[in-house]
C-alpha cells in the first residue's frame, strides 16, 4: 500500500503549510495544528484500507455514506465528529475525488489567514 499512502501524501503535502506527522500509529496530516487527513490500512485489523477526511459535519457525512457506501464509510473514533473514510484500495478508485476530499477537508481545518491568502 506504499503507492497509495504516496498518492495521499502527495495530495496532502501540496497544501499551504501542511505538516505531516504519526498520530495515533497512522500517518496523519495537518495544518496549523489541525488534523485533516489521516491514511488507515489495516487499522485494528479491520482489513480496509481508507483516507479519512473532514466532513461539513453529521449531515454531509450522512450523506456521503448513504449515497456512495462502497466509497464512504463512518471511521472509527473520528467519527462521532463528522468524519468519512474513504476506500483507497478497490481497483477503481477516483483519485480526483479523493484529492478534492483532502483538499475540502484541509479547507475545513485551516485557519481563516490561509483561506483569505487564496487557500489552495
């Protein structure tokens, strides 16, 4: 899984002031302090190998989940707050969603400086 968690890297490192660290055991991103993506694969031993993201909150997260559940799923312990995980492993995956996504996400916990800057 070394590719995908390179291809998350890459979207996420791309950002204003992005900083990547370990949380938790998992590769996790953030800005200003924020978590705003964090790569799982295999995390506890569920088999699934995710990006959770940022959602606007419950309802989007709902509806995410309702409306694509091969491709959203509700992470463990982030989320209670509004997270989606999204499935990095099938065959098909669409990157150019999964990018926006940490992209939305980073915008979600980004301070206002960096979004009146022009943000992304």
């Amino acid at each position: 899984m070394t590719d995908v968690l390179d291809r998350i890297r890459a979207a996420a490192l791309l950002l204003p002031e992005v900083e990547e660290r370990v949380s938790h055991g998992q590769p996790t991103f953030f800005v200003a302090g924020k978590q705003f993506a964090q790569f799982r694969d295999n995390h506890h031993g569920e088999g699934r190998t995710v990006v959770c993201v940022r959602t606007s909150g419950a309802d989007e997260q709902a509806m995410l989940i309702d409306a694509a559940p091969e491709t959203y799923s509700r992470p463990a312990y982030l989320g209670p707050a509004g997270w989606v995980s999204m499935n990095v492993a099938a065959a098909d995956v669409d990157w150019t969603l999964v990018e926006d996504r940490i992209a939305r996400s980073w915008e979600l916990a980004a301070p206002g400086r960096l979004l009146e800057a022009g943000g992304r």
